[in-house]
C-alpha cells in the first residue's frame, strides 16, 4: 500500500522514458509551430522538470487558448464527481505534442468538397454521409474438380458378435 501521497506519486511508469530515448528534448520540439485553437497533446517529459503538468492531464488533449515565450495555455476537459470541468493550464513547450485527433475529419472535409465539385459539374447526386462498414456481400464456392455433391452419412450400427 502506497504510503506517499505527493505530486509524483506513482508516476514510475507514466514518467519513465522508453528504452533508448533518453536525454534532452531535440530543438524541433522548441520550434514546433503552435497556433491559438490548435488541439495539443499533453505528454510530459520527465527529462524537463520545469513546466512539467500534473500527473492527470499527462496523456490528455486540449485546445491550446494562449501562448508565452517558453510555454502553451490549454484548456483540458477534468471530470470532477460526475461533472466536466474546463479546466485552464500553462505547460511548457517541451510537454507538449501536436495531436492527430482532427486528421480524419479534416482529410474528409477536403475529400467532401471534391465530390461536391465533382458533382456540380456532372450534375449527380452524392452522398457525403458516413456508412457503417456493412457485411460481406454471399456467395456460393465452386469445387474445385467435383461438380457433383458428396453426402456423407453414418454407418448404422451393427453387432460385431
């Protein structure tokens, strides 16, 4: 049973580097191009102990709100007793990731406006609308010599004495 309750309790695993990446941030991690209203990922690295976000948004997205000279303001959603709570933190650029989490939507949009353009010009309705994965279409396997279908049955018993 844990016996320290710190700011860094039970964080080996979450602050641990993987095997051979250890060391010091690499300088496109400084000049990474971060904008107002970009989405962010909060990853700390536990090489830089400065800045570095609490232990709970470690692993979390949000939505970045401002930006200083060495760090990035984000707004992160905290469930707090069954509520969402917006919550605002400073965390310096080295703690920081760009997500991917907007990269399908936003390869959809583009692909949606080529088949809106697509089909003003020939005029046929299309359909923007995300589809679930549907079932395999049926059908019936050919043998491979045989054309003629083998029953096969028991034998019935008989009494061998």
């Amino acid at each position: 049973m844990p016996h320290s309750f710190g700011k860094r309790a039970r964080t080996r695993d979450m602050f641990a580097k993987k095997f051979r990446q250890n060391g010091l941030p690499h300088l496109s991690q400084y000049l990474m191009n971060i904008k107002v209203g970009d989405y962010v990922d909060i990853f700390a690295n536990p090489s830089i102990h400065k800045g570095m976000p609490y232990k709970h948004y470690h692993g979390r997205t949000g939505i970045v709100f401002n930006i200083t000279k060495a760090a990035v303001g984000i707004r992160v959603n905290k469930p707090v007793n069954g509520r969402i709570i917006e919550k605002r933190i400073h965390v310096r650029i080295e703690h920081v990731r760009k997500s991917k989490c907007q990269k399908e939507i936003l390869a959809r949009v583009v692909q949606n406006e080529e088949a809106k353009a697509e089909a003003a010009k020939t005029g046929v309705k299309v359909n923007l609308k995300r589809t679930p994965l549907l079932p395999k279409a049926g059908y019936f396997l050919q043998s491979a010599g045989d054309t003629e279908v083998t029953t096969i049955q028991t034998t019935p018993f008989s009494d061998l004495l």
